[in-house]
C-alpha cells in the first residue's frame, strides 16, 4: 500500500528538504566546519591530492587555502578595483579569476546588449535554464518540472530529484540554447546556482556548467538562488545597456526595474526572508524564518487537507481557497507579540492539522488518509482528490466546503503574518537608510520587491500591493513564472555578477575530469565546490530571531556581509 508521507524513502518536501540539507552536508562535509562543501570528493583522496583551489596559480583575488579550512570568507578581490566592494567568495569552479582583459579600469566587465548567458538552475526540484542578454532580454526558456514525480511520495524525493534533473538537463540546456538560437560557443559566461539547495542536485547543474564552460572556454558564473530570486526583479526590457566602458553607478539602477536600494520579500519553499538590498551582493537580513517557510506551511497544509499536489502544494491550495471563506476559522496570525521581521509558521500549521482533524476527521495512518481521499493500493498519491465514495452526496459537498474554508482561513492568517511582517520591514529599511552615510548615502528605498514561488500567489501579490502603496512604494512583482525556480533569474543574477567581474575562467581539463580510481573498492567522483547552506547576508541587528542550533550548524559564510 502507497501511503503519503510515509516510511522510510518518503519525506514530506519541508522535511526533505531540511533533512536532505544535514544529511548531504553529513556525508560531503568536512568535520572542521567547512566554509565550503565539496560534493562528491572522496575523503581519503581529498587528504592526498591538492583540491582546486590548490591547485590554483597564485589566483589574485582568490582564497588560496584549500576549501574547508579558510578562517574567512574566500573573497574576490579585483586588483584593479581595490576601491570595489567585496562582494562575495571566489569559489573554485573555475580555474581561475577572471582574465584581467576582460575587465575595464574599474575591475568590471562591459555587459550589454551583445552580452549572452546561460543560467542553469537545479537546486532543488525544477529543472531552469535560460538564455539572457546583458541589457534584460530573455531570448530562450526552458523548464522540467519535477512536480509528478515527488507528488507520488508526498514531498521532494532527494534521490529522485536529482535522477530527475540528471535526465532532464541536456535537454533543457539544448531547448532553451535552441528557443535563443545562440549556439553555446556564442554565449558570453554561463552562470549556474551553487547553492543554497539540495547538494546532490545542486551538482547536477554545476557539472553540466563547468563542462560547458570548459569545453567552450567560457567564464562561469556562480550564483546564489536566493539572490537570483531577488534580481529578477531587475531583468531589464533591453532598454538599456552599459556596453560601454563609460558605466557609472546611475547605469547600474538603468539596468532593471527594481533600482537599488530595495526591500526584497523572499517567499519560497525553503526559505522565508526580507532583505534590504544596496546593490548586487550587498544584502541585509531583516527578518528570516524561525520554523517552517511558507512554501512548505502552503504544501504541508495542502497535503494535510488531502489534495492533489501533482501541480505543487501552493497552487493546489491556492485554487480549493478561492472556493472557501478566508473568515470561517479564526487562526492565530504567528508572532504578534515579537516586534520584529521574523517569520514563524509552524504554529498556524498545528491550529490548521488541529482544525483538520476535528472538522474532517483524524488520519488513522497515512493509508487511511489515502483511502479517506478515495484512493486504491495501487493509485499514486497525485492522481485524485476525490472523498471516500461511502460519505453521503450531502456529507461530501460539507467536507469539501470545510476544506475550502481551512484551506481560505490558512492562507489569510498567513498572508497577514507577511503583511504585518512586511510594513515593519519598510520602517526598518528606511530607518537604516537614514543613518546609511557611509561610504555614501544609499539613497533612498526604491521599491518593494516580492519573489520566490509563493510570490506567484494571487492573494499574496494584492495583499502586498496594498502594503507597498500604503507605504508610498511602488511593488515590483516578476511574472509568476519567474517566482517559481526558473532559468531566467539565474542567467540575470549570472548578468549582473559578472557585470562586476565576479566570474571565473573556463574550468581546467583537470577540474572537469574525474580521478583515476586508486583504490578500486572505492568510488571516485569529480570534485565539485557547492554552498548548500549559504546565507544571503547578514542579519540586521534588530533582527534578534534565533534559528534552531541544528539549523546553523555548517553555514556558509554569508554571500556578503554589510556593515552595520
Ligand atoms: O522558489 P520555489 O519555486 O522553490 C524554492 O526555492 O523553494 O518555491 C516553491 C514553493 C513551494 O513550496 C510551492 O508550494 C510554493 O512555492 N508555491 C506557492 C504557489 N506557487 C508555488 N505557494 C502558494 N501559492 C502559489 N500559487
Ligand atoms: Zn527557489
């Protein structure tokens, strides 16, 4: 019997996604608090042999200590632009920093309209790749959804997952290449998500980029998810192009919508964040999630109330709320008594299961679950949403309002927590703007921004809409096909960090080739550099949230920190 969420191969996605993140880390990391996991890398060989990085010439602006050792961040420093921030690792998926020909006087790479990237995104269960210009113009798309496949276990199957994305990525690099009609010896750089994500599918992406980039001797890009999901608020309408060597700051804000500085609300299914952001790599955290994101509290709680996930939890949720009356049920609205930007939903997830289970009936187990949904031993999970045919046609149609309005109430309780959570965050990020003197003054907030999957919900846009205008603030929303993962925010984020010169040469032919067996017992893989935990900056300093301790184990150092 198929049960939802049970046993052993089985985890709900949140859970997965969490469990996969220590469990993947477990097996890839050093025991020292690694700044840097290296995927697939045999332990053993790895003492014997140098890793990439040191195998590095003396790389300028590159960490030199191999990975898992450095006591600070690795750190790009372009000598030619000792006045440029630093913003972020060099990472060692290259062989290399970047050739100083291709950066001008000020360490940055002219990007423009004639400037081509291929993003690839594979971090966690959608398979992206993308082709964008350097002025904002998506000139190919293309994505394999895994949704079917993790419906069928009630969550993101790590394993599954990464087959799933091992399968798809040729072809979804070759379509999106094809929708452009850029060959891949035309692109400029190919920007891939390093991290955070699921390790074993990170992978995937990053092995195809470095073969790609080796085999055409372009510059890889490497780029963080969550950033990426807050930049493609900026991919530009080819309007605008710094092509020339004459780009100054004012070009920088020309080159989207969403001009710095911004207010980034990140909703998705592993994370909950709102950031305020001063530039590409320059990111502040006003408030994180505590518990559960909203992504997993939308797929639990859709999961919980037996629907058909095959689509994703969100959607699903989304559409039965429609049906239902957001005021039916009173649930708590998460943390109104902590004056801060912090997220927790863990608690609205138990008032809805509590809800759940004394309106519609407690789930002896999951098969009964199964069955109370109307489905056979042999039904997979994502195939029906049907009620147990022996409840009457009355009984039935009570059930299903019941649903609909858990499943409305849900959704208002927790918009509202982002609502709330949102107009503290403007405050916050104008008060720190006002003291922002140094070097210079940011200026003042442009927009809000809102972005990740759950941004793609209807109720969640308009709600924040509103709070945008009532704080003066135009909101700036990506298509919602561009909220959930997708190639195009990678290949934007890909834009603007190579813009300013955060790219590395083509991989060398040893950093893309596997090593030779020594010991046959043993499996030997290619090593791979990935961030699967990487916070996207650091944490305000009236953001006093504590994330549990297993959460914070093995952190990567923040992609870059502010000051202040
Ligand atoms: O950003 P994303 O595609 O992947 C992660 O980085 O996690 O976000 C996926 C999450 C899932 O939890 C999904 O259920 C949620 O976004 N989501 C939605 C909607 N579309 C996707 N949640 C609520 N309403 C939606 N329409
Ligand atoms: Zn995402």
């Amino acid at each position: 019997m198929r049960a939802l969420a049970t046993g052993p191969r089985v985890a709900l996605a949140a859970d997965a996604r969490r469990d996969a993140h220590h469990r993947v880390a477990r097996e890839v990391a050093a025991a020292a608090a690694p700044r840097r996991h290296v995927v697939g890398a045999r332990r053993d060989a790895h003492a014997r042999s140098p890793g990439p990085s040191a195998r590095w010439p003396p790389p300028r602006g590159f960490a030199t200590g191999p990975p898992g050792v450095a006591s600070a961040p690795p750190a790009v420093v372009r000598a030619s632009a000792s006045d440029a921030p630093d913003r972020g690792p060099g990472f060692g998926l290259g062989s290399r920093a970047l050739d100083a020909s291709r950066l001008d006087a000020r360490g940055r790479v002219p990007v423009g309209a004639r400037t081509v990237i291929l993003g690839i995104e594979t971090s966690c269960d959608d398979t992206g790749a993308a082709v964008v210009t350097g002025d904002g113009r998506v000139l190919g798309e293309a994505l394999a959804s895994q949704g079917e496949i993790h419906a069928r276990w009630g969550g993101v199957v790590p394993n599954l997952a990464r087959e799933a994305h091992e399968s798809a990525i040729d072809d979804v690099v070759a379509r999106a290449l094809a929708a452009a009609n850029v060959s891949p010896e035309n692109l400029s750089a190919v920007a891939v998500t390093v991290g955070p994500g699921l390790s074993m599918c990170l992978r995937v992406g990053v092995v195809k980029a470095q073969d790609l980039c080796h085999q055409h001797g372009l510059p890889i890009v490497p780029v963080h998810h969550m950033e990426a999901h807050a930049l493609v608020a900026r991919v530009g309408d080819g309007e605008t192009a710094n092509e020339s060597n004459e780009s100054n700051d004012d070009d920088d804000d020309a080159l989207g919508r969403a001009p710095f500085p911004f207010l980034a609300l990140l909703v998705s299914g592993g994370h909950n964040q709102l950031i305020l952001a001063r530039g590409v790599g320059e990111y502040r955290v006003l408030g994180g999630a505590l518990d559960d994101a909203l992504g997993e509290a939308y797929d639990k709680t859709a999961r919980l109330l037996g629907l058909d996930v095959g689509g994703g939890g969100g959607p699903a949720l989304e559409a039965l709320a429609r049906r239902g009356d957001p005021k039916a049920y009173r649930f708590p609205v998460p943390l109104r008594r902590r004056k801060d930007c912090d997220f927790s939903y863990a608690g609205l997830k138990t008032a809805v299961r509590l809800a759940i289970e004394r309106d519609l009936g407690k789930p002896a187990d999951g098969d009964a679950f199964a069955r109370a949904r109307g489905l056979s031993d042999d039904d997979d999970a994502s195939e029906g949403d049907a009620e147990d045919p022996s409840f009457s046609a009355e009984e039935t149609a009570r059930r299903d309002a019941v649903r609909a309005d858990i499943a409305a109430s849900f959704q208002a309780a927790a918009v509202k927590h982002l609502e709330e959570r949102t107009r503290r965050a403007i405050a916050w990020a104008r008060e720190s703007l006002a003291n922002d003197t140094k070097p210079e003054p940011s200026g003042n907030l442009s927009c809000v921004v809102v972005a990740g999957g759950v941004a793609s919900n209807a109720t969640v846009r308009a709600t924040l809409g509103a709070v945008a205008s009532e704080a003066g603030l135009p909101l700036v929303l990506p298509p919602p096909r561009w909220c959930t993962d997708n190639g195009v925010m990678v290949a934007w984020a890909g834009v603007e960090r190579f813009a300013l010169g955060l790219a590395e040469e083509a991989p060398s032919a040893e950093q893309v080739s596997t090593p030779t067996e020594e010991e046959p017992s043993r499996k030997t893989r290619r090593e791979v550099p990935l961030l699967p935990r990487w916070p996207l900056g650091t944490k305000d300093a009236r953001a006093t949230g504590e994330v549990k301790s297993s959460k914070t184990a093995r952190i990567a150092p923040p992609l870059r920190g502010v000051s202040g």
